[in-house]
C-alpha cells in the first residue's frame, strides 16, 4: 500500500480514500479487470471517481452488546450506509447516509491529516 496524493493505491488496481463520514477508509477498483470497477480521473490529488461509491455495513456492536449477546441476548444489527460522489477532491455525501455528514460536501484529506 502506498500513499499518493489523497488516495493509496493497493494491489488489484483499487485505491483508498478515507472518508470522514465514516471515519474509515472506503475503496474503489479501477481498469480492466473483473469485479466493478469505476472511472477514475487520474488526479490523485483531486480524484473524481464514477459512479457513485455506496458502501453497506452495520454499526459496531458496543462492549456493553458484546457483553448482552455472550448472555445469550439477541441483538440485531444496525445497518448503516454511506453514499457518496466523490467529484474533483471533493465527497459529496447524499442523503441516504446514515452518518452526520448526510447531505455535505466535504474535501478529500490524506490519510496522515484524516
């Protein structure tokens, strides 16, 4: 892995950018070759990627529900979703996300500034 610009680039043709909505990294796969794969502008420093980035998952289970679920407590999943275009530099985050940046536009920071 290796940082350039705003992104880092790891093996496979995919590059990282850290998404503050989230506070982890998010990935995109670039070129030829199978899976998706999104556009990208060649600007690390400003990428523009398309289309959108939608990244599903669930919210991390707290000590307090790790200790529910080892008592034999059913806790469901909470999902969370961020969804984004990432334009010039720029992460516009739509409304769909179900972090605090909904609905902002924030700039791309490196990895060591995040």
């Amino acid at each position: 892995m290796a940082a350039r610009g705003v992104l880092r680039t790891i093996e496979g043709g995919r590059l990282m950018f850290w998404c503050p909505g989230c506070d982890g990294a998010h990935q995109v796969q670039i070129g030829t070759g199978p899976g998706p794969r999104w556009g990208f502008n060649g600007d690390y420093d400003r990428p523009t990627f398309s289309p959108s980035v939608l990244v599903r998952g669930s919210r991390p289970i707290t000590d307090d529900e790790r200790l529910r679920i080892m008592a034999g407590e059913s806790i469901k999943p909470e999902p969370t979703v961020c969804h984004s275009f990432v334009r010039d530099g720029q992460i516009q985050f739509l409304g769909d996300c179900t972090h605090a940046l909904a609905g902002r536009t924030v700039s791309l920071k490196p990895f060591d500034e995040a």
